[in-house]
C-alpha cells in the first residue's frame, strides 16, 4: 500500500515482489523487500 506521493505506508515487506514493481519505478518497495521476481 503506498500513499499519494508514492512512498510505502509500512516499513517492512514480507516476502518476494515482482519485478516489474521496479520497471513501474517502486524502488523504495523494492528496496525492503528480501527478494525481487
């Protein structure tokens, strides 16, 4: 969940993301997460 200026609302990710969250430019999510897919 993110708010309107693109920032995390938490502070952890559990869990693999996909990898197109850092193609959509997400790198603060992707950033916390321990594994990118």
């Amino acid at each position: 969940i993110i708010d309107q200026k693109g920032n995390p609302k938490g502070t952890r990710v559990f869990g693999a993301i996909a990898e197109e969250l850092r193609e959509l430019n997400f790198t603060k999510i992707v950033s916390l997460a321990p594994e990118v897919l």
